[in-house]
C-alpha cells in the first residue's frame, strides 16, 4: 500500500493489508499531523510481546494498521507523537502501569478523546470500574476473546462490522460467488 509504511512490532515489520478499514469521521488525531494516512490505526500496550503480537496479526487481517508499545512510558509517547484511532491498554506494564497511560492520555487534548479498551489479566474487585470512571471506553479480561474485541472496536470506531468476518465493514467485503 504506498504511503503507508511498514509498523515494527519487536523486530519484525507488520505492513498493513491492501484491503483496509477506511476512515470514517474525525478522530482526536487528526488534528495533530495532517500526513494522516487513510487506515485505522490501533495502539497495542502490553509488556507481553506474543500478546501484541497475535492480536496485531489478528487486527491487521481486518484491515487496521498497529502500532505495539511493551511499557508504560512507550505507550504514553506514542499515543501523544503518532495518529491513533484507538488503544488496547494493559494495566501491569513495565516503566509504569496502564492507569498512568490512561490518566495522561485523558489530561492531553492530542489523546484525550481516542477511545481506550482495557485487557488485563490482573482482577482486582472494582478494577472494571475504577479504569472506567478515569475514562477506559471498555474492559476486558485476558485470554482475550478476539470475536468480542471485535465488535468492541467496531462500536468504537464506528465501522459497520458483517458477522462473517468481524472488524471488515460489510461494503468492501467481495459477495460470495454462486456456482
């Protein structure tokens, strides 16, 4: 795809698929770098570095571009510098934890309106609502079920989402042939 370069995850690029989820309305991002690329684009922040690396794999099938952090401080970075359209955020990271991401993504006027989705593995009682009274959009507990997730960021972002393959809007999905 030209004009979209390639994403590291670890030390591996992730080029984004040609078939990609457009953008559909303005987005807190948009404002900041006017070299804004078409494609969604995903924040994955968790210090597990398989983790980032299947749910890149998975959103990128679905035709978002993503960008991985594995702490703390590298999340936060990344979502003020870079256009984002969401964030997958885990709590227990390196550097930092996923509260302090949240807290100054939602005190920055470059981030504060970027919708943010929880995954965590560490449930305390009330994490669900603590993260979601300093403003997470969503919580979810790890092993992350990917068809969930799915509809989650769909809702987020406003993409119409067809059951048979979830995170593709239904318009750029190819009928199926008749024989």
């Amino acid at each position: 795809m030209e004009g979209c370069p390639a994403r590291l995850i670890g030390d591996r690029p992730i080029k984004p698929l040609r078939r990609s989820i457009p953008r559909q309305a303005p987005y807190a991002g948009d404002a900041r770098d006017g070299r804004r690329s078409s494609v969604m684009t995903i924040l994955i922040a968790d210090d597990d570095r398989g983790l980032v690396l299947l749910l890149s794999r998975h959103l990128i099938k679905r035709g978002f571009e993503v960008v991985g952090a594995y702490d703390a401080m590298q999340a936060s970075i990344t979502a003020m510098r870079q256009p984002i359209d969401a964030v997958i955020l885990d709590i227990s990271m390196p550097a930092g934890t996923g509260y302090e991401v949240l807290k100054r993504m939602r005190s920055n006027p470059k981030s504060s309106l970027i919708p943010v989705i929880v995954l965590t593995g560490s449930i305390q009682p009330g994490e669900e609502q603590k993260v979601k009274a300093m403003g997470a959009d969503a919580f979810l507990k790890k092993p992350v079920d990917l068809a969930q997730l799915d509809s989650l960021i769909a809702g987020l972002l406003g993409v119409p989402v067809d059951s048979a393959q979830p995170g593709i809007p239904a318009s750029s999905q190819s009928a199926p042939e008749k024989t």
